[in-house]
C-alpha cells in the first residue's frame, strides 16, 4: 500500500482499514437511484456489487450511479473483459440479483446504523469508535486523586 496521500488527502492504506467499518455503518434504501454509487455502495440488499463479485472490478471502479447502471445494462461496460471461470459465475449471480432490482420514484436515502435517528453526526462516529472496548476498573480513582499536579507517575 502507498503513503502517498491522493487528491483527497486520504492514502489506500486509510481506505483498507477503515472501509469495513465504513460501510458496516451506512445501509442505503433505493429510491430513483440517482444518488447512490452503483459498484461502492450497499444498495443490494444492504452489500455491494464490488464485494458480491469482485472478479468483475477492474482497479478503479468507474463512478456511475445505480439509476445510470440498470438503465439497458450499462453496468456491463466497466466489467474486466477477460473473465476468469469464477469471473463468469460472478456475473451470472450478479446479472440475477440486478434484474430483480426495481427503482422507486423517491430520492435514495442513506442511513447511519450507529445511531437511532439514522443521521450521522461526529458524537456517533466517535462513541462507536469505542464501542467493544475494555475500561479500565481504577479509571475513576485515577482521575479523582487528590495527588497534587507537579506528582507526576506513569503507568
């Protein structure tokens, strides 16, 4: 992986550990399909295409949005042209679950899962950061001493 950062300041490195959680944490309800990204988002019953079939994903996955995709199967242009076996079934299995795929009239909306309102804020983001983790049974007693400031100790 680079440490270069891209145009927008964030290196691949960034994007392999962070996108599970990323999309763990957003699920999307189709509506016309115009605002959701066709490969990169969990439009198919709450996973991606890129995930589903991944053999079909050439390097850069081309931004098309789901309504611009379905319309006469234009999906089927930025697929990898020299299909493996697996490549094949991928798409066959893929193909199936888009034909089922009707898009609605509304805008398409996006939720953030971490949270009850569904709306992301940066509290959320930060309290499922620490989400799982182990407190540390003296942390109280730590923070309330009465030990004077220039006392300094580590642990």
């Amino acid at each position: 992986m680079d440490k270069c950062p891209g145009p927008n300041g964030f290196t691949s490195r960034f994007y392999a550990a962070c996108w599970p959680v990323i999309k763990a944490a957003n699920s999307v309800a189709l509506g016309d399909g115009r605002d959701t990204t066709f490969w990169l988002d969990p439009w198919l019953d709450g996973e991606c295409p890129k995930d589903l079939a991944p053999a079909l994903v050439l390097g850069n996955v081309a931004s098309f949005s789901v309504a611009a995709g379905c319309l006469g199967n234009s999906w089927t242009a930025s697929i990898n042209p020299n299909l493996s076996e697996e490549g094949i079934r991928q798409f066959l299995l893929l193909w199936d679950r888009i034909a089922n795929v009707e898009l609605g009239s509304g805008v398409d909306s996006f939720r953030w899962n971490w949270i009850t309102t569904g709306q992301f804020s940066a509290k959320s983001a930060y309290l499922a950061f620490f989400e799982g983790r182990v407190e540390f049974a003296g942390l109280d007693l730590v923070w309330s001493s009465k030990a004077p400031s220039r006392c300094k100790f580590f642990l």
